[in-house]
C-alpha cells in the first residue's frame, strides 16, 4: 500500500515537471505520437480508464526518477 501510494506521488511530481518544462503544450506533433504509441489510435479499444491512469503515473514516475539520476 505504501510501495504504490510512494509510486503515485512520484508520478504526480514527475508529471509535473512535465507540465512546467513544456509548459502545458502537450498537443503537438511529439506528444499525440507519445500517446499513439502508448495506447494506440483507437480510443475504444485502448486500455481501461483506471489503467491508461496508471501508465501515465508509470510514465511520471519514470520522468522523477530520471530526472534523479
């Protein structure tokens, strides 16, 4: 429980780096292939909402602990 509540705040602050380095300009050309890629075209056969939010987090937390290195 506290593994994956530590997992969560460290995606959240990864994700929020995210925000202030690119200044919440997600919508180019970059961004819509990162999201491609991660979860595909077609939006009705992607993943469950509650796991695409768990990638995401995944995602944060990658960004936190590169960041770190």
């Amino acid at each position: 429980m506290l593994r994956r509540l530590h997992h969560a705040m460290t995606g959240l602050m990864g994700l929020l780096i995210l925000v202030i380095r690119y200044r919440g300009r997600f919508r180019n050309s970059y961004w819509r292939w990162r999201h491609e890629t991660a979860f595909g075209v077609d939006q009705g056969r992607g993943a469950e909402d509650v796991d695409q939010w768990w990638a995401i987090l995944d995602f944060g937390a990658w960004v936190w602990q590169m960041r770190r290195l």
